[in-house]
C-alpha cells in the first residue's frame, strides 16, 4: 500500500511513534535479549552475571550432567509421541467430525475445552486420576484384580508418558480444531469426483486430501513442536520433576539453574541449546513457507 | 453477533453444514443408522466422555468429604454433598505461613489479568494499525523479528527482562508483570489486528485521509468503532492466556502477589500436613473456572482467537 504522502516525514512520525513499544520489544527484549543470554552463556556467572568467559564450559558441563540428559530424553520421548499422536488422534477426530454430524459444536466444545484450561489445573487433575491409591490403579484393583498396576507417576521408566496423557488431554483439541479447518478448506468437488471414481473413502482421506493439506500439517506440527520446547508447568504441577529426576524436562533444568540453584551460567548454555532446537525446526519451516517469496 | 467475513474456516464451515441438517422432516432415511454412522457417532461419544472424565473427577471430589474419598472411588458420585472443601479452598487453604485460601491468588490475578489486557490489546491495535495502514521504511523487519520473537523459548529471555525490570525499579511488583505479558502477548495479537485492519477496505481509509483525519483520528473514529469483534477475539486470547500463565508469574512477582495458578501450585503440591484432596480439587476447579466460563460464553469466538495463532501472517 503505497499511499502518496505530501509530507511523508510528518505523516509518519506518529506511526513511528505509536510503534516505539513494538520497536523496543522486537529490539530490546527479543533480540537484545536473547543476545545477552547467549553471550553470557559463555562466563562462568554464579549467583550474578559476570564478564568472565570461560569458552564452551557451561556446555561442557551440561551435557555431562545426568540431570540435563535426563531432561532431554524425556522431552525427546514426549515431543514425538505428543506430536505424532496429537496429529493422528487430532486429524481422526477431525474427519470424523467432518462427517456432516449432528451436534458438531457439541463434540466441539467438548473436546476443545481443556484447552482453556492452564497446564497447571491440567497437570492437578491428572495427578488426582492417576494417584495409585484413590485413582484408576486403586478402582481396578478394589474391583478384584489386586495385580493390577498402573502409576505413572510412581514410576521412573514411564512418568514421562503419566505426563504425555494429560498433554494429549489438554491439546488435542486444538489440533482438531486446526485440521478441521483444513479439511473445511478442502473443495468438495474432490469429494464428489473421488466418489464417482469409486475411490473408498480411507483412500482418498489418505491419498489425495492429506497430501492436499501439507501447508495445514506443517504449521500444526510447527505450533505444537514450539510447544512443546517450553513444556514446564505441566510437570511441576504434575510431578514436580520426580520420582527423583525422572520426569525432569529443559524448561524446568533453565528456572531451577537461574532463580533456585543460582548458577546462572548453567541456566544460560541450557536455554540456548533450547534455542538452538528451536531454531532448527523453524528455520526450515521459515526458509520453506516464505523463501524466496515476500511476505504481504 | 454480526461476523465479518473473513472469519476463520472453522466457524464459516460449520455454518455452511447447518442448513443440510436442518433440511425436510417425516420418517428418517435408513441410511442415518448405518454401520457408518454408529461407528462416528460411537466414537465421538466414547472419546467426548474421555474427555469430560477429568472435570467430573473434578466436581465430584470437591463435594465429597476426605472419608469418604478415603473409601475409595473417585468416579463414585458423592453420597454426601458438602460444599465445605470450597469455602476451605477459597478461605482457609495454607501456603506456607499465610492461610487465607485461595482468595489472596484470585485476587491478585485479576489485577494482574485486567491491566495487562488492556494494556497489551491497547499496544497490538495500534501497533497493527501502524502496520496496516501507516506503513513505514523498516515496518516490516521489526514485524518480521517480532513475530520470530513468538518462537523463542521464554527462558532465553527470563534473565535478561529480570535485569531490565530490576533497572526500572519494577522486578517483583505487579506492574512489571504487566509489562510481561504485554511484550509476550505483542505477537500474537499484532499479527491478530494486522491482518484485520488490511482486511478492510481501503476506500475507508482514504476517505478519512482526504477528509483530514489524522493518524488517532482515523484510529479512534473509523478504526476501532468497525473491530469490535476482533477486539473481543484479542481479549479472550488474553484473559484466558494471562490468567493461566504460571512460569512469568513465579519468576517476576513476589509471594504475596503471585496469580492464581502459582499459588495453587503452592497448595496443592506443600509437602506439609495431610493431604486434602476435596479441598485440592475444589481449589484446582476454582482456578480453571473464570477460563472455562470465558471459554463456554464466547463459543466460536474463542476457536476464531485460537485459530488466528495458526494462520500465518
């Protein structure tokens, strides 16, 4: 939109003005910021940020330190099941509500409602449901079968996925939502021309309409994936990172490094390799879905 | 509510299916009861009472009294209804030294909730205004950084706003995590009125311009009396958002003025004394209240701000 301005400097004073809060914050904070911590995280800062570099030994201790490892296996474990997951159960739901059903905003607002809910209430009820004395391990066994176990969050080689059930609880209807949208984007005409091809109908979801919305995948997969980076409240509510260090994730090594364990050093290598994980998965994306061509 | 018609896919689909059902009555067409359909519907239900299990979990518990959940089942409704773990939750409930309940953390969130909306949406629309119609040289690359920014885990930032809020005098109180939510929310929400404003027509703006209306004037006049849908869109995103936030709360206020969340953190995870779990679940179901009545009220509305997220700018 260019407008012709008989006195552009003027005109666009009060713009530049109203902008300085964007300005600042695009500036300042987010690329001021993440500057500062990258630089910092090569001192060997304690309690307050010090000049003292010490090359790549945050890092070096970071990644020799188990809890750390820890944290990344699980947010390994559950980034791929929360997305795989979230994305098959999510586009099923998705096309089964597409299935021009009767009540679709009631199944709707069913399954998007945890979504309005914070991490923290999530992560809460899960721990209720899930406590093996009261909950669902407790129920099965007062109904007879005293074998059974079920505690996820009593056990260290399955916390992770105690955590990933309320995750998947709490998002997937978003990711529903999403695809619906995509699937209502997709012309009906298709519809009728696979039908009248007589193309059973798993065929043509899984042949023609899901290659038809790569773009609506990709930025789900995009939004969920930069989710799950900064995975934090859920396990404090839920488990607070145990039993012992099992369920300990990134976000939580970074919070309890800077502004419990007083080692700001730590906290900043940790922070910028999760930025650094970041960066790889949009960097790609960025470079596939605006290279080349400019945004409008 | 009258909806513009740029109108995310979702809600305008789903209006284009509601006619079809509503087509002739009399006696229903066999092929409704196909094996088809008892598998969808069967399915939508099965997974919709997954779904709703936690909140009953939920409502139930805080009805019951701690003998009787000490009995046993949680899917079991109570047999005795007392709204006793709700005045608790809300009243008695300890953190730490202080035992005012849950109150205290209501509280607090709705001055920290209330401000930040309004000043962040404030900042947005302008911010997007400028963008849509004022464009300047370099406009662009601090939209573009911005809307970067809104990828960068929170963490690499926590520190370094701790430096800048402690310069201003402001770390720890109530005002600097105003200014938190706002940066956090600029993103999103200027990508959200950006798009809005450009989608209107641009005749509009012209006029005023050739009419002599000025930057605000074009703003307040035209601007913002035509976007009051997209204004509630922005403020549903942002109440429930900032009130569910729990990670800038812990890290920027100070016990006494920490939100809602953190403080039933606090309750629910002490390690002293009994267990109360009537009195956790109600207070849990306190806090998840004012986001699940904003959520049922607004409907589409909320699904509109949640899919502005994923349409790329």
């Amino acid at each position: 939109m260019a407008h012709a301005r008989p006195n552009p400097l003027f005109r666009n004073l009060m713009a530049k003005l109203a902008a300085i809060p964007m300005i600042l914050t695009a500036m300042v904070v987010f690329v001021g910021g993440t500057a500062w911590t990258v630089t910092y995280s090569f001192t060997n800062s304690k309690l307050l940020p010090r000049e003292k570099f010490v090359g790549l030994q945050q890092y070096e201790r970071l990644w020799e330190t188990e809890r750390w490892m820890v944290s990344i296996e699980n947010l390994m474990i559950y980034g791929i099941c929360s997305m795989v997951l979230s994305l098959l159960i999510g586009f099923v739901l998705a096309a089964l509500m597409d299935q021009k059903i009767r009540f679709e905003n009631t199944f709707r607002t069913i399954i998007l409602y945890p979504f309005a809910l914070s991490f923290i209430v999530t992560g809460l009820v899960w721990q209720w449901i899930l406590n093996p004395e009261f909950g669902i391990q407790g129920i099965v066994r007062g109904m007879g079968w005293v074998g059974f176990t079920f505690d996820p969050l009593y056990n260290a080689q399955i916390v992770i996925f105690g955590i990933l059930i309320a995750g998947l609880w709490q998002g997937t209807g978003l990711v529903m939502v999403l695809m619906l949208a995509g699937l209502r984007g997709i012309d009906q005409e298709i519809w009728k021309a696979a039908r009248v091809d007589g193309i059973p109908m798993w065929k043509t979801y899984l042949f023609i309409v899901i290659p038809m919305m790569r773009p609506v995948f990709i930025t789900t997969l995009v939004i969920i994936a930069s989710g799950i980076v900064k995975l934090y409240d859920l396990v404090v509510a839920q488990t607070s990172g145990g039993p012992g260090i099992a369920s300990e994730v990134p976000a939580k090594y970074v919070y309890d490094y800077m502004f419990s364990g007083q080692n700001l050093g730590q906290g900043f290598a940790a922070s910028t390799m999760m930025l650094l994980a970041v960066l790889i998965v949009v960097i790609p994306w960025a470079y596939l879905e605006f290279g080349g061509k400019k945004r409008v | 509510m009258s909806e513009p018609a740029s109108l995310s896919a979702t809600a305008a689909g789903a209006d284009a299916v509601a006619p079809a059902l509503s087509g002739p009555r009399g006696p229903r067409p066999r092929k409704r009861l196909s094996r088809a359909n008892i598998i969808v519907y069967g399915t939508l239900i099965v997974v919709s009472l997954y779904y709703l299990l936690p909140l009953y979990v939920m409502v139930v518990t805080s009805l019951k009294g701690m003998p009787e959940i000490r009995l046993g089942n949680i899917f079991a409704p109570p047999m005795e209804i007392t709204f006793e773990p709700w005045v608790k939750a809300w009243s008695e409930a300890c953190t730490g030294l202080n035992c005012d309940g849950l109150s205290r953390g209501f509280w607090n969130s709705v001055r920290i909730t209330v401000p930040s909306v309004v000043l962040s949406i404030a900042i947005a629309s302008v911010n997007g205004y400028a963008l849509a119609n004022w464009r300047f040289k370099g406009a662009d690359v601090f939209f573009t950084i911005l809307i970067f920014g809104a990828f960068i885990p929170y963490q690499v930032m926590l520190y370094p706003i701790v430096i800048l809020l402690r310069e201003m005098g402001l770390y720890g109180t109530l005002g600097g995590l105003v200014i938190v939510h706002s940066i956090f929310g600029m993103p999103i929400l200027t990508l959200l009125f950006r798009n809005y404003f450009t989608s209107l027509p641009e005749e509009l703006f012209k006029a005023a311009r050739v009419d002599g209306a000025g930057f605000w004037g074009i703003y307040f006049r035209i601007m913002l009396p035509m976007s009051l849908p997209i204004f509630v869109v922005a403020m549903i995103l942002q109440v429930t958002g900032i009130w569910n936030d729990f990670l800038f709360g812990v890290v920027y206020t100070k016990p006494d003025i920490y939100p809602m969340t953190v403080q039933l953190n606090n309750i629910v995870n002490s390690v002293q004394g009994v267990k109360e779990y009537n009195v956790n679940m109600a207070a849990t179901l306190l806090t998840g209240l004012v986001p699940l009545v904003i959520y049922f009220v607004s409907g589409k509305l909320f699904v509109r701000g949640i899919a502005a997220g994923a349409v790329k700018g």
